[in-house]
C-alpha cells in the first residue's frame, strides 16, 4: 500500500511539472519567436546569416563553459542581476548557469508587446536584419557597444529589445513559455520591461529572464524611489557585468552601487565593473581569471579609477591568457591578452 502511495506521490509530481511547463504561448507568437531567430526556412538569407553568427557565439559559450569547469568557480545563487547589460544573454547564462531568475537592464526600449504580424514583409524583413546584424556585431567582439544596440532597436520597425532576446534565446535553446509586461513604479518614472518565462530543457528547469529599462543618471537607489524597494526585495543575489563603461567608479552612483553590493553574495565582472576597493580582502575571496594590466579610457565614458592593487592582484596570480575575449582588453590589442574576468565571492 505504502509502495503505491509513493507511485501516485511521484506520478502527482511529474504531471504537475509537466502542467508548469506547458507553453502559454500560441502557436502565431512561437512560429514569430523561430522566424526571428533564423529557424525555419522560410527566409534563407536570415537563417544562413544567423547560423554563422550563432556558430562563432556557441563556440565561444562553449570555451567560456569549458574554461570555467576547470576552475574553482561556483556562483550558488538563484537570482542574479546584470546592470548596463544591453541584450547580452549570452554571456550572462555562460557564467550563470545554474540560476532561476536573470534580471537585466539597459538603455533600450523594451519592445514589448510587439506588434510584428501587423508589419509589411518589408518591415518584417528590417526587423529581421537588425537582430542578425546585432548577432554578428556580438559574435565579433563578445560585447554589445551602445552605438550600435541604439541604432538597430530604435528602429521603428524592431521598435525596441524585446525581439533580439527572444532570438537569442531560442539560438541558446531555450523554450519561451509565457511572457508578461512588467514595470517599476518610481517617483515620477515607470521603468518599463518584460518578464520572459523559460524551460531549459537540457536542465530540466524553469527560469525568469526579466529586462528593465533603466538610465542611471546618478540618484537612484533611495528609499521611497522603486528601484531600491524592487531591488532590496531580491534578497541575495549575484551580479554580472562587462563592458560597463566604467559607470560604477567614481561616486556618481554611489547609492545605486551601495544598494546592488548590499546584498551580493558572488560578483563576476571586467575591470569595468565595480573597483576592487569594494571588495576587501577580509570580507571577499578574490580571484582573477586572464591578465590585467590597465583600464581603458573610452570616449564620452566615466574615467576609469587607478587601480595598482587589481595589477598587483594579476601579476601575483600570474594566470593564463584568457582562451575567449572578454572586456575592453580586445579594443587595444584585438585579441585575449589583456581580457580578464574578476570573481568575488562573499565569505
């Protein structure tokens, strides 16, 4: 008796993780998500175009991944923010895999909900030329530059983000279940967003991808302002950013650091993340991953902070060249030599 018990136990279980990952998605919207993503063969140009792009970006998904197992690295967080992220899943997911929520933010429009079945075929095939453009722009560098994340998605027919995440994802294999408008309430402001739920199937596990738009203009992260209720709400979290044009040194945005760092339990980031100031020894294992060796004066970017200490911290590890790019490091050297990727992890 207590055998069948535990069978109908068991049985119970699997049908209610079946009910939940039931896609809410019709069947319109989910032949949209492959068009955009270059998996059905109705336009050869964009699936061929996507294939090399996503060929170059799997590669390298697979050498970070590979990289990683061969190091002391275990992120054990379940929530992980990505500030300044632009539409870079890619990399987030490559060092966070193990999650079950992802919230990014950055300064493009969401996009959602997308209006792409009420478009011509010649709109329709513009929306489709900025994702694949956007795509090889990654697959080249291994980073988003803003100048060119704005001048695809604020294209009215692409009208925003909300179309190269789900490209994206579907390329990485994710099953898009259900989606929904999200926003947060501040003081004269509403942050607008969407909230994509997932099912990996090679995990066999259910995520959150939620993206915000949000500029930081330097005094966000008080309370009563929304975004230090929403993102003091999280609980602990872990943080990932690359390519951040150093908008965390300085004091600019200080409250907005102080609020992220508040409850950070494992930080992965280039040298243009948060300084190494604010994670003392005592208090943080350090590691670093590739070489360091200087901080890159971008135009129209925060100046970046003297940091003797990170160059110390990297000549004393003395680590191998990086195998993937990542940072500023490829802009002056076009290739691994000075990519290095910094993990803090809270003791």
């Amino acid at each position: 008796m207590l055998q069948k018990y535990l069978i109908c136990i068991l049985l119970f279980s699997f049908h209610c993780q079946v009910v939940s990952n039931k896609p809410k998605i019709n069947q319109q919207d989910s032949d949209v998500f492959l068009e955009w993503a270059g998996l059905t063969p109705n336009d050869l140009l964009h699936q061929n175009e996507m294939d090399i792009s996503w060929k170059k970006l799997l590669e390298t998904k697979e050498r970070i991944s590979s990289y990683l197992d061969q190091k002391n690295y275990h992120p054990n967080v379940n929530t992980v923010v990505y500030p300044f992220s632009g539409i870079d899943v890619l990399n987030l997911f490559s060092f966070f895999p193990n999650c079950q929520h992802y919230i990014l933010f950055g300064l493009e429009d969401p996009g959602y909900p997308t209006k792409y079945n009420e478009l011509s075929e010649k709109e329709k095939t513009i929306v489709k030329s900025g994702i694949r453009n956007l795509s090889d722009h990654l697959a080249g560098r291994n980073y988003f530059t803003y100048r060119k994340m704005k001048e695809e998605t604020k294209k009215k027919e692409l009208n925003g983000a909300y179309p190269v995440f789900v490209a994206f994802l579907k390329r990485m294999g994710k099953e898009i279940i259900d989606t929904k408008e999200v926003s947060i309430e501040g003081k004269g402001i509403n942050y607008k967003g969407f909230t994509l739920v997932l099912f990996d199937s090679k995990q066999n596990k259910q995520e959150t991808l939620t993206y915000f738009k949000i500029f930081l203009i330097g005094n966000e992260g008080t309370p009563g302002d929304g975004l230090y209720e929403y993102f003091s709400n999280l609980g602990e979290i872990g943080v990932f950013t690359k390519s951040a044009e150093y908008l965390f040194h300085g004091e600019k945005r200080k409250s907005f650091r102080d609020l992220l760092l508040k409850n950070a339990k494992f930080v992965v980031q280039d040298e243009s993340g948060f300084p190494l100031r604010f994670f003392p020894e005592e208090n943080w294992k350090r590691s670093i991953f590739g070489r360091y060796e200087k901080s890159w004066n971008l135009s129209g970017a925060v100046i970046p902070e003297e940091q003797p200490e990170l160059k110390k911290l990297s000549q004393e590890t003395n680590d191998q060249i990086l195998p993937f790019p990542f940072g500023y490091g490829f802009l002056g050297t076009k290739d691994n030599r000075q990519s290095a990727v910094l993990v803090f992890q809270k003791k």
